[in-house]
C-alpha cells in the first residue's frame, strides 16, 4: 500500500548542507517510490526560516529543477519549532504522512523505511530514537541526559533521545493543529495527541557540514520552555519550600526564645548572615520561576501567530493560505 508523504525540513542557513541533503534525498524517495511504500507525488517540503545565506535560493532552484521539492518561507528567522510547525501545518491535508528532520543529515534517511511500516501496521505517530550519542561533544551528552530526566522527574512525557525526527499521520497533524498555544515544544506536544504510536531506533551521525543553530544559551532556553510549557510542578516545589523553611522558622522562634530566657543572647553574626542570603537566593529564585510562568501567559493571551509565510512554492495549483 502505497502513501503520499511528505518530508518536511526546516532550513535555517543551510546552505553548506544543502546540496547534499538534496542529492540523498532524492535517492531516498526514489527509492521508496521504488518499493512501492509512497506514492509518486509524494514531496519533500524545505521550509526556509528567514535563512541570511542563500538558503532560499537554492529552494528556489531546487523546485524548478524537480518537482520532487517545495519550498515554504517564512517573513522571517522564527525558531526551529516554529518552522517545523509551519511545514508540519503546510503539510497537513497535503499528504498522507508527514516525515520531520533536520536539513544537517544528522538523522539517518534510512530510518524512513521502517518509519512507514510502522505506519502501515497502524500508528500513527513514529518516533526516531538514536541509539548512541558518541558523535556529539561529552558537554551535549550529559546535558542532554540530565534534561530528559528532568524532564520525567516533573512528570513530563518525552521520548529519551527522541529529537524532531519523527512521523505523523495526517490524522495526527490534524490533531496537533488543535494545539494552539505559542510557546512551542513539539516532542513533548507529540504524546499529548495520543493515537498508536511506536519507536524507531537509528544511528546518529556527526553533522554533515555548517555549524549547530543550537549554541548553549539557545539550548538552555528550550530546555526552560519545555520544563514551563509542560509542568507545573516547579511552582508546587516553590510550595513545598516554603512551606519547610515556615516550619524550620517555627523551630528558629523557639531556639530565639530559649536562648533570650536562658541569657544566651549572644551575636550569631555566622549564622545571621547566612540565614539572610540563603532565603533571599530562594526567594528570588521562586520569584523568577514564577516569573517564567506568568511570562507563558503573557505570550498565550497575546496569541500571536506563530509563523507567518512569504511564500509557498509547489506545483499542485492549490491554495497556499496555510492555516496556523
Ligand atoms: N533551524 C531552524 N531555525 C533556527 C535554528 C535551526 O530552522 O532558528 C533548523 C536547522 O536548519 C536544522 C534544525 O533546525 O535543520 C536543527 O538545528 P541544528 O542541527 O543546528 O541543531 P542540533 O542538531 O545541533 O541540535
Ligand atoms: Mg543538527
């Protein structure tokens, strides 16, 4: 049984990566074409997001050169997440499965085929999970691995070393379009839409050429917006220290008391100054967590869209108006 698929890649100064990923891909899909697992309209989906090289240039010559590929633009640089939405959402409707990877060949194109038996056995959602991490630096592993269980500490559903290569049924992206909120995290968004779903397992190679889009400070920010986007048990832990440091102060009162009535009155600068900075950095820190969440609402309540298309190029004469 044959389907329409569509890959779907966000793009963001890829030019170095480009003409390769473009050449594997092509044999990829005709090689699926091949064995008869998708269709012959099946695309691959290159969204350009508001790329400073000359990523979109080489979509558009890309899409003249085959019809194999389409090109997505965004108005401008919105992030991994939100352009990996957008294509998602182009591709909603236009296919039958989607398939989402990163444009660097980190993910292996082979995966793919095993993806799609899965989804011909019933599920509905694929996730790619990498073996090993051996191609990434000690620094990424570690922090990587201290996140994902973070993350399952406060109660979050996430596939270890799941990243965004993954397969979702039509019926999934119609499901995650349901999904509006702003402050994007898609594999944790992914188990929330539920359906049958499996795992793929898959080597991970080195990044073929360019540099990571994700230097430290970026990766600390999504590791705070999916922890924020997904739990609140954060604020709860707030609760629970509070409620601790109320009861150790209690117990402080009394000490006070007995030494005041024993006459052991005595300056305790130490343990004074102490006391003071430590439940002032709590404090802050409290205030800054909560600060994260009331920062999320913001954002929700302004509702602002979360990409915004310059241009969709494809050769099906359809109707680009793409639906957030
Ligand atoms: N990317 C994007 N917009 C951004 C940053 C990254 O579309 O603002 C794309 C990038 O082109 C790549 C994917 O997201 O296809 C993953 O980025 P990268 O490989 O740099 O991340 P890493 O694998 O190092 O975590
Ligand atoms: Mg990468």
């Amino acid at each position: 049984m044959a389907n329409q698929l569509m890959v779907v890649i966000p793009c963001y100064n890829e030019e170095e990566v480009l003409p390769e990923t473009s050449k594997r891909l092509v044999d990829k899909m005709n090689s699926l074409m091949e064995r008869g697992l998708i269709t012959e309209d099946s695309r691959v989906l290159l969204v350009d997001d508001g790329s400073k090289d000359r990523t979109w240039e080489m979509i558009s010559e890309l899409h003249k050169e085959n019809p194999l590929f389409e090109g997505l633009k965004l108005s401008r640089n919105r992030g991994h997440q939100n352009a990996l939405l957008a294509g998602l959402m182009t591709a909603r409707n236009r296919c039958d499965i989607s398939i989402s990877m990163d444009a660097d060949l980190q993910d292996d194109m082979d995966a793919m085929d095993r993806f799609i038996e899965k989804y011909n056995e019933g599920c509905e959602i694929v996730y790619g999970v990498r073996n090993k991490r051996e191609t990434d630096t000690f620094f990424k592993r570690e922090t990587a691995l201290f996140f994902y269980r973070l993350m399952k500490a406060l109660g979050v559903d996430i596939t270890y070393n799941h990243a965004d290569y993954r397969l979702m049924s039509n019926r999934a992206l119609n499901a995650l379009a349901e999904f509006r909120e702003v402050n994007l995290f898609l594999r944790g968004l992914a188990p929330l839409v539920g359906f049958q779903s499996d795992v793929v397992y898959y080597d991970r190679s080195e990044r073929f050429a360019g540099e990571s889009k994700y230097p430290l400070k970026k990766m600390l920010a999504f590791a705070i917006d999916g922890i924020t986007s997904f739990s609140v048990k954060p604020l709860r832990l707030i609760t629970t220290v509070g409620i601790v440091i109320f009861l150790v102060s209690i117990l402080m009162l009394l000490y006070a008391l007995i030494a005041w009535l024993t006459g052991n009155t005595v300056a305790g600068w130490t343990s004074m100054l102490g006391s003071i900075w430590l439940i002032g950095g709590i404090q802050l820190l409290s205030l800054g967590i909560i600060g994260e969440y009331i920062g999320k609402i913001y954002n929700e309540t302004k509702n602002r869209p979360r990409f915004i298309i310059d241009r969709y190029l494809n050769r099906r004469g359809d109707d680009p108006v793409i639906d957030q």
